[in-house]
C-alpha cells in the first residue's frame, strides 16, 4: 500500500542579479528598499537581471508502508527541497502530493521547539503537533527522555542546548511519538558516534513495526545500513530509484573519479610546509589479461616521493586505504629512519585478491619520530576496483570491503549410524 505518492512535482524560484561591480552596502540595500515602497527608480534599477531556477523538476515516486528510503545526491541537488514539500513547509510548484498517515519530521536542529519553553514543554508541544493527546504523550515521556539523555537539563530551556542535546531530544521526541512516517534530514551527523548508531538501531525497528522512513544522509554506510530503497537526485531531478545497493552504486560510479598520479616538479609549487613537500604519489596497477581496468585480481603498486628540508630527521610513511564513503579499510607505515635533506622514495604492494569492487581513495602521512605528524596529503589516490569472477555461479554484490582468498581444507567425514 502506498503511503507517499509523488506525481510531477517541481519547486520554482527566481533568482535576482543585479549586474555590475562590487557589492551594496547595509545603507544602499535601505535606500533601494525606500526607493521600491515609494515606486522610485534609478536608471541603474533596471540592470536587475531575473533567473528561473527549479529546486525540483518532474519529479514522480511513490513509497510503500513500511519501506526505509534513502534519498542521496550531491549538495544542491533537491533533497531538503523534497523533503520540505513532504513536511508541508513549503509548496510545491507544480504537481501533487498524497501522503496518508501521521508525519513526523526531523529536517535541522532545533525544528519545531520553542526556544524559551524547556525540554519538558518542548515534548508535549511536538506531541500536540503530531496529534497526540497528553496522556499518549505522557506513556512515552520516560523512554523519551531517556533516549535523548537529556534527564538532567529537563527543565532548562532549550535556548541553551548545544546542538547535539537538541538533535538527540527531536530525534527521541519523532521516534517515540507513533509517527506513521518519519522523514529525517542529514542533522544526525550532529551527534556522536554512539547516538547516531542508536537511531538508527530506532529507525529500523520503527520500520519493522510498519512505519514509513525517508531518510538523507551524505553518510552512505548508514544509508546503506538502513534503507531497502533509495532515490538518486542530482540537479532537481530523479534519476535513479530502487534497490539501495544498485542506487548507490550508480551514484558513486557518478561521482567517483580515477586518479591514479600526482605529482609535482618543483617543491615551491608542491603541497607541503617548510619540513616536507610531496613529489610524486602513484599507483601502479599489474593489470591482469591485458585489461586497462582494475578488478580484484590486480596486484598494485605504491610509489611514494617527498621532499625532505631537514638536515636530519627520523621519518617514516602512513598510508591510509579509504573507501569512497569515508570508512577507513586498513592502515599501514614504514619503520622510521633517519633522513637528510633531499628526496626521499618508497614502493608499498597491495596483492591481488585483497580488496573488494568497489571505490578508494589513498592517503599518505609523513611522520617524525613515530609519533609527530609532518603532513597529510589526503585523497592523494583515487581508483576504483572492478568485480570479477570465474567459476561461481551467484552475482549479488560480494559483501565487505576485502576479499581474500583463503585456501579451505574440506573433508567428507561418515556419519555415523543413530542407534
């Protein structure tokens, strides 16, 4: 059963420019503001150019009771506009949209609280906004407050919340209130580790009893931790919708962009201080079948190269592996050394068989004395790894971010008879 239906909805703005150099000053914006309410114009007045600008275009979806969707995309793409227009903030320009059951939303910190009640009042205010009566409200406050950790300061108003207390208090208000659909923006990245993966410990289970979840995250784990569906958006449009996995794999094929060099000639014009400056970073793949790609096959080399400016130094390397969505796969350094002035070069393998499909970034530190780190030339690398298979018949996505190939003893033992 549907419980969100989006038909052709688009979101329509106009943008003004005014042409010309430099920018107004507090008293010219109070002289146009006067000129405009007494219907004077100046001749400059009419270089103001007009441009159409659509948040959303056509955009046409519906979610099933019960789903977990994801909405992904760059920044700019329409998310929070989608999300306003299912919040009823604001209205769409064009299309329908029917939503059936009670929304609870969650879209950036602090929404819906009055900012001189306390977090007490500020419960039974979001209660009465969702429709509870106060006795519902009532069942729920201690799980509420329990949730959101915020015991101590319940009778402080929210006015002097940080941002987190405030996250952690609308998110257990939204979650334990009986929402039918909970619609939550990216403010979660406000909390700590452990309060993010709590909620969505809470969204799941919301899910499991039926409830209706979307979801936007620039976190990719998470969406992919609690979504069966997603919405790919780029530029106001959707182009993408389905299975999480296959959407999110489309988009990162998006964005993602192979760079397998870096280098500089020169140290004045390399990245650095006045202690280090990098040369050169590659990655050098052994592609495999005469290929020009790289599939979990592929052996690869690191070839590393920094300029060292002091005369003599105990350094050594960190390379950190990341996956594109920011999780950090392994982590490894060279015995420190010392060094004197000059260049300074190292070669790092990663076998074949290792890594997963999927997309990395490498990240290279130079650290002194094992302990003191010099520089951080992140994202230095970025490469992608191409699934590949023989002799198994399953082609769902391989799970984890390795892929090892461990030799297997197996042995057919005899059962013996059950007397």
């Amino acid at each position: 059963m549907s419980v969100i239906k989006v038909e052709n909805i688009s979101k329509h703005y106009i943008i003004d420019h005014k042409r010309g150099k430099g920018t107004n000053s507090l008293r010219d914006v109070i002289n146009e503001n006067m000129r405009s309410l007494f219907g004077k114009k100046r001749p400059e007045d009419e270089l103001l150019t007009h441009e159409d600008f659509w948040a959303l275009r056509d955009v046409s979806f519906n979610v099933e009771q019960g789903d977990r969707v994801g909405i992904v995309g760059h920044n700019g793409a329409g998310k929070s506009t989608l999300l306003k227009i299912l919040s009823k903030i604001i209205e769409p320009s064009t299309g329908s949209v029917r939503i059936k059951g009670r929304v609870a939303s969650l879209l950036e910190v602090g929404t819906g609280f009055h900012p001189e009640l306390t977090g007490r009042e500020n419960i039974f205010l979001n209660g009465s906004l969702l429709g509870m009566s106060r006795s519902e409200i009532k069942k729920q406050f201690e799980a509420i407050v329990d949730f959101a950790g915020v015991e101590k300061f319940l009778d402080t108003p929210v006015k002097r919340y940080s941002s987190g207390m405030y996250v952690r208090l609308g998110f257990a208000i939204s979650a334990h209130l009986d929402p039918e659909i909970m619609i939550v923006d990216e403010v979660l990245a406000v909390g700590d580790a452990e309060f993010q993966k709590k909620s969505l410990g809470k969204m799941r289970d919301n899910s499991a009893s039926g409830r209706t979840i979307l979801f936007v995250s620039h976190n990719l784990t998470a969406v992919q931790a609690l979504c069966n569906k997603t919405l790919y958006f780029e530029k106001g449009q959707l182009l993408e919708q389905g299975e999480t996995n296959a959407v999110i794999a489309t988009y990162l094929s998006k964005v993602s962009r192979t760079r397998l060099c870096r280098s500089w000639d020169t140290p004045e014009s390399a990245p650095g201080n006045d202690l280090i400056r990098i040369k050169r970073m590659e990655l050098i793949p052994e592609y495999q079948d005469n290929l020009t790609h790289i599939d979990v096959r592929t052996p690869m080399r690191v070839r590393f190269e920094f300029w060292n400016m002091m005369d003599r130094a105990n350094l050594n390397l960190s390379m950190h592996l990341n996956s594109v969505t920011g999780e950090c796969i392994f982590n490894v350094g060279s015995q420190s050394q010392p060094y004197g002035k000059g260049i300074v070069s190292g070669e790092c393998t990663i076998p074949g068989y290792f890594l997963n499909d999927g997309s990395y970034t490498l990240s290279m530190m130079i650290v002194k004395d094992t302990v003191t780190p010099l520089f951080n030339l992140e994202e230095g690398v970025t490469f992608d790894v191409e699934d590949y298979r023989e002799g198994v018949a399953w082609y769902g996505k391989w799970p984890g971010y390795v892929r090892p190939q461990f030799q297997f003893q197996m042995d057919s033992l005899v059962a013996e008879p059950i007397n």
